[in-house]
C-alpha cells in the first residue's frame, strides 16, 4: 500500500519525500499567539516542506477521500 493508501509505490514516495527537502518554504510570523500554537505542536520546516509537496498528490485525490 502507497503512501496515504493512494496506491503509489515505494518509489513514488521516496520521490515525494526527496521533492519535500528540495522545496523553499518561509515562515513569517509576527503574532506571538501563532508562534507559540507552531512550538506548541511542534510544527517544523521539513514538516512545512514535506506538506508542499504532497499538496498536488492531495488536491488530485481529494474527492476520493471526502
């Protein structure tokens, strides 16, 4: 089974996980409420990058799951 049981091979998630660490992601935050809610769940940047790209295998999935 794929990643997100989407059926995809071993490969194909590797080739998202190696896509996540090649993409750019920023945070800028400036309220201190949002920043301590982020430290709290302790959200990362490779978490951040990882999310990006697998946006597009999700949004292409979406009415699958809802």
């Amino acid at each position: 089974m794929g990643l997100f049981g989407l059926g995809k091979s071993i490969r194909e998630e590797k080739k998202w996980i190696q896509l996540s660490k090649e993409m750019d992601v920023l945070i800028t935050i400036h309220d201190p409420l949002i920043i301590k809610k982020l430290e709290m769940i302790d959200l990362t940047v490779e978490d951040l990058k990882l999310i990006k790209a697998l946006q597009p295998l999700i949004e292409e999935q979406i009415e699958t799951y809802v």
